[in-house]
C-alpha cells in the first residue's frame, strides 16, 4: 500500500534503529516528549520502544482530544442529549468518554439519541434528513479536526440549515506545549512535534520552543519509520547544541501551513480568553468559540448548557500522566479501576490515550502482577 | 518491553445494563456469558465454552450448536442474514471437528417485512444448505409488531457428527506448535461497515462467508494426528478467538504481524478509520494449532482445496509470555494484541 508499505519497511527502520543505537551517548539520556496521541498510538502498535536505546525516555504529550477534555464539558455536551427533540452527534472516541451520569453510549443504551459520525459533515446531512428534529454535532480536536468543523458550519449557512449547530471544544496545541514547558516538573529535552495539526498550522507556530526555551522541535509523521527519523534527528541537534524547528514530515506538511484551513478557521472561530484543560488547569488563549456572527449555530448560545466544572475522579493522576510527570501504571488507578472497558480518566478510552495504548500494547493488567 | 502476563480468572458481571458492546464478542460478551449466563447453568459441557457442545446420547457422541442472526443490512455484498445463519452455524460445528448434518431455524419477522424480502432470504439458506449437503429439518417463526425487530432475526441449531479420528483439546497445545489461518482476514467485518452507508467510502470487497467444511475435512484427511485446536474467528476476529486460547494455557501465543494476510481494501479501511484488522469480523475463515511437525503438511493440505490457496502460518505457541498474545514485526518491535474492547462496529452477524 503507497504511502504506508515504504515506511514500515523493517530493513530500513532496523537500519535506522541502529543509527540511533550508534550516535546516542551512553549515560546521557534523552527525554523526548511526542507531543500528538497519534504518535503515542503509533509507537506502542509498533513496538517501536523494543527498537530504542534505553537512555531515550519517550514521554507522551497532551495532544490526545478527548484526553484533554474536562468531564465539566463532558456533562455540559451530555445536557444537550437530554432533550426529546434532539440529536447528538460525535466521532467514535467521544462515545466512550465518561460524564458524570455516564458515557455517551451507556445515556445510548438509556434512550438518548446520541449517533457516532466520521465526519461534522454526516452530522450535518442527518439535520437535513431529519427536519423535525435538531442535530448538534460535540465537536472536539485540535487544529486537525478544526477546519472541518468550520467548513460544515459555512456551509450549514450557505444551504440555509437551522436546525443543526455545534457544541465546539475545539482546542490549540500551542498554548497547551507552553503550559508544559512552564511546568516547574517539566523534564524535556525536546519534541516530536504533531504531524497532522501541523498539516494545517504549518511549522512557524513552534518556533518559539526552539528559540525561547532552546529545545529542538521535529514535526514527525506517523509510520515507524517517520518517528525513527524525527528522534534521530532531534539526537543530532541535542549533540549539536541546537534548538531548531524541523519538518520531517514535508510530503503531508507544508512549512506555512494550510491557508484555505486557516482561513475558514478564522472566518467562523475565534479565540477563548480561556479554557480549561483536563489535567492541565485553565489556559488563556487556548481553545476556539463560534463567532457571533455564526451564532445561529453555536449551541452554547441556542441551549441553556450549565457550565458545570467537575473535579477530576478521586485518585486519577490523569494530569500528571499528560505532562509526563507520571508514566500510566506509576497512576494509583491504571489497571484497576481505570482500564479500557470502563475508563475513569479520559487517557484511558481514546487510542490515542496514552493509558490506553500503554494498557493495550504493553503491559495488559500491569498491576495484577 | 515488560509484558506483564494475565492470571486466568473468571470474569464477575457488574454492569447494570446492557450495552452494545456486550454483543461485539470481545471482552463484555466474554463476561455476559461466563459472569451472568453460565453460573446459572454450571455443568462440564457448558463450562467447555466450545464452539459446539459434544453430549452423549445413547452411547454416540454428537456435536450441537445454537446461533443467532441480527445483521444489518439484511443484504450485503457477497451474502445475506440467510446464507450466513447456514454458513455460521456449520462452521461453528466443522471448527469442532464436526460433519454437519442437519439444521433447525427459527424466524424472528418484523410486521411489514415485504414477503419478498423473506422468501429471498429462505431461498438463500436453501442454497447454501444444499451446497453444504445438509438439510434443515425443523424451526419456528414468529412475528413481532412494527418496530420492534429490525426487519428479521433469524435463530439456528445445527446438529453434527463428530469425527472420530481427532481430539481437539486445547490442553494438548504445547509451545513451538504453529497457529495457520485459512486465508484473508476482515473482509465480512468491512464489508458489512461499508454496506451500512454511512461512511463516505467504498471499496471492491465482498463478504467472505462460505462453509469451512471442506477446508477442515481436508486437514482431518491429511493430518489428524498434529491437529490440537480449531475456532471460527468471528466476531472480535482473530485477536479475540486467539486470546480465548492464550487464557486458557500455559503458554503464550506470537502473531508474525507481516504474515498475517489480508485485502489492501480491508487493510486500507482500518488504516482510515482506526481498527486492528485483527478484531474484524471473518465468516468464511478458521484458526488451527497443529504440531509443528505437521504444519508444512496441513498448509498444503489447506492450499489444495479451491479457496483455501492463501492459507498461511500465521504464528506459534511460546512459553512466554504465557497467556498472551502478542504481536511480533520484522524489525524486533513486539505489541500486546489483546481482546476487542467495546463496539467498533455495527450488528455484523
């Protein structure tokens, strides 16, 4: 298959896991943090840690949506469900995040008529199929996912669609990486940057990181050997003494960005004066609300959603786990209360979680031993 | 990478409702049946948790079996609710080592279901029961009111006779024998996905449901002898069926990532929308763990019979880590491939 077989190729990523083993300096170690779950998912389906020196700690960043989503947002979307003359919307990971009176699937099972789409698009298509009805679409991700939010809503407009709007979570990545570096606890040496956020934002976003914290940025894909290459490459500027911005991934990233993207974006969002994040607390400038020139279709405005905050679950060390103070099972809760099938903190239910891949790739039922 | 191996133990159902996740036939379904249904009906034939349950009447032992068949849509490409209800159910019986002889079904029909509809599908199982040489000998039909089924369900039970030459027993399984499939993987699991339109992507693939009959008859001509264990990986697909296994010994089970053979259409679907090819739904395929020894002469005992030309070996029995299975790639990398968690996909049986 183009595009994939030649990355997984295992003669050349085994060339390159030896490239690696021969220029890492013994004794010193590197913390690499690879800042998108999709990295994180990545390195645990292929088992790339049984490739890598020891003294490379790979650290798992915030970049997972769902992950980074407050139940308070989670239980605000699920009032949404409540009414009879309603449907909710969201992509396949949101339905195993747990609210307070539980996930979207089990308030499914209850009655409510809450529907998984691929696509905000989907969401809008069942508004036009159901006109009695209102489809709201919980939209959640990062710079990925934003666009295509925005574009459904400009379209929503130009076909004249009222009953459908949107519960936006959208977030950015960059204010949530100058949380972490800010972290008194922060330990990083330096970052596999996101692929497909950076696929829209282009690369000069984190050009900060480099020059004002000194610590190399590598914009990674998401294959084997992509994420191979891009921690080589963040090996040699560390022995280089440098801190720059690279793009390993220039065939899917260009170093501008996406400006059609970028476009629709700031035409229908703009930005929070603050939002609160799982683990991480509130952070100015962080998240994207609907202008109110789209307010026909922002659900924050059309539904009376409470704005609850909820404490995360007793014992859940979900925020250490995103800064990378905490490896998952080092969690009170990992394997016991907090697995796959009945998540308590949301890094256990994507994915791209980084409980959940470490739960499923590596070490299942860790704490049972 | 530390692995850290499972304790078996018996699953306890605490949920309080039930939940779609609990029909997928991975982790949920596994505690519904061993934690609610079976305590209730403890005995040594149940407790097996076999495809097929093997009882004595008079002094002959013969294999039994009961499905059920919810699938939407109705039709799909490469088969129906019908032909798989005949097809399903028989292969649950030749994974057992079990000729199949007759079949009983019963019909679930929602008022409103175009006559049409019906008989299209009781011509489909027809077909494929003849084709398979068995006949259905018995049933039952009922209706429900509009709304309340969708369109038509359809119950089984499948009678067979057990081969005498061949004991399946997963005790026997030792480390260094080999696990081969009988072809492709993911196709029924993707197709039925693409089949419910309600993703914006289409793909030349088709159902694989088909009787596994002649592939198993094929094995018990030609090595009885090796042939340790046998299981149709339906639904959770082959991590599932494997992991059922691996809980079950003393050793561990390794999956040759690389080998593992499937459609670049499956393959490109589960790359798109995020699932391990490896819980996707088969209904034409089987798993067997056969000495090592034997291997190279029941794969090409499996390769001769029309169909069955890309069976592979796809892994083997290890000592550790024991009651895993993982998955090993070509350049050393190792994951845990553990049971499918929840619901990825919709009714697909």
């Amino acid at each position: 298959m183009k595009y994939v077989d030649e990355f997984r190729d295992p003669q050349v990523i085994s060339g390159v896991a030896r490239e690696i083993a021969r220029t890492v300096q013994p004794g010193r170690r590197y913390r690499v943090m690879e800042v998108c779950g999709g990295h994180t998912h990545s390195i645990y389906r292929h088992g790339l840690r049984d490739v890598l020196p020891e003294n490379i700690e790979l650290i798992h960043g915030p970049g997972c949506p769902v992950c980074v989503l407050p139940t308070g947002r989670v239980d605000d979307g699920l009032t949404i469900a409540d009414r009879d003359d309603t449907i909710l919307t969201c992509f396949g990971d949101m339905m195993r995040v747990p609210g307070t009176k539980g996930t979207p699937l089990e308030l499914k099972a209850r009655g409510a008529d809450i529907r998984m789409v691929y696509s905000p698009l989907d969401a809008l298509r069942l508004a036009q199929q159901n006109p009695q009805k209102h489809v709201c679409f919980f939209s959640i991700g990062f710079e990925t996912t934003a666009p295509s939010t925005a574009l459904t809503i400009l379209r929503a407009r130009a076909l004249g669609i009222e009953n459908f709007s949107v519960f936006c979570n959208h977030v950015t990545i960059v204010p949530a990486m100058r949380a972490i570096l800010d972290s008194p606890d922060m330990r990083i040496d330096g970052f596999v940057g996101p692929g497909h956020v950076s696929s829209i934002t282009g690369c000069r976003p984190y050009e900060f990181i480099a020059r004002d914290y000194g610590k190399p940025v590598v914009v990674s894909g998401f294959e084997p050997l992509d994420i191979l290459e891009s921690i080589l490459m963040i090996v040699h500027q560390l022995h280089a003494i440098e801190a720059r911005v690279e793009n390993q991934y220039k065939r899917i990233v260009p170093w501008e960005g996406n400006m059609p993207a970028l476009a629709a974006m700031a035409q229908v969002f703009e930005l929070r004066p603050y939002f609160e994040w799982r683990g991480l607390g509130f952070i100015s400038q962080s998240a994207l609300a609907i202008r109110a020139d789209f307010s026909a279709f922002d659900a924050e405005r059309i539904f009376d959603i409470p704005g609850v905050r909820v404490t995360d679950p007793r014992g859940a060390q979900c925020g250490e786990v995103l800064k990378g103070v905490l490896k998952p099972p080092q969690c009170k809760l990992f394997g016991t209360e907090c697995n796959p099938e009945h998540p308590v903190g949301a890094l256990m239910v994507s994915s791209e979680g980084a409980c959940a891949a470490y739960y499923r790739y590596a070490m299942r039922a860790a704490v049972e031993a | 990478m530390a692995i850290v191996q499972p304790r078996r133990k018996t699953p306890r159902f605490a949920d309080t409702q039930i939940e779609m996740a609990h029909g997928a036939g991975g982790v949920a379904s596994r505690r519904l049946l061993e934690g609610l249904i079976a305590p209730y009906f403890s005995n040594p034939v149940l407790q097996a948790f076999n495809d097929a349950a093997t009882i004595d009447v008079a002094g002959t032992s013969i294999a039994t079996t009961a499905d059920g068949f919810v699938v939407r849509p109705l039709r799909f490409p490469g088969g129906s609710i019908g032909e798989l209800a005949v097809n399903g159910t028989l292969n649950d019986l030749a994974v057992s080592a079990a000729k199949p002889i007759a079949l009983m079904a019963t019909f679930i029909l929602e008022a409103g279901l175009p006559a049409g509809t019906l008989e299209s599908e009781v011509e489909a199982m027809a077909i494929a029961a003849r084709k398979a040489g068995v006949f259905v000998v018995g049933g039952d039909t009922k209706v429900v009111e509009h709304g309340q089924a969708d369109g038509m369900y359809i119950t089984t039970f499948g009678v067979g006779e057990l081969d005498r030459r061949v004991t399946l027993d997963a005790a026997t399984i030792r480390p260094g024998d080999k696990v081969l499939l009988s072809g492709p993987i993911g196709a029924h699991g993707i197709t039925i996905l693409l089949a419910r339109g309600e993703l914006d992507l289409q793909a030349d693939l088709v159902s694989d449901t088909r009787p596994v009959w002649p592939f198993v008859a094929a094995l018990l001509e030609r090595c009885t002898a090796g042939l340790r264990w046998m299981r149709d990986p339906t639904r959770g697909g082959v991590a599932t069926a494997l992991n059922e296994l691996a809980r079950e010994g003393s050793w561990g089970i390794a999956i040759f990532e690389e080998q593992v053979p499937m459609d670049d259409a499956v393959r490109g679907a589960c790359e798109l929308l995020g699932l391990d090819p490896l819980h996707i739904a088969n209904e034409g395929q089987f798993l067997a763990v056969i000495a090592s020894e034997h291997a190279d002469a029941a794969l090409a005992a499996l390769r001769a019979v029309p169909g069955g030309e890309r069976a592979v070996c796809v892994g083997e029995v290890r000592a550790e880590p024991k009651r895993c299975v993982i998955g090993v790639n070509g350049y050393g990398g190792t994951r845990v491939i553990d049971m499918l968690v929840g619901d990825p996909l919709p009714r697909i049986c």
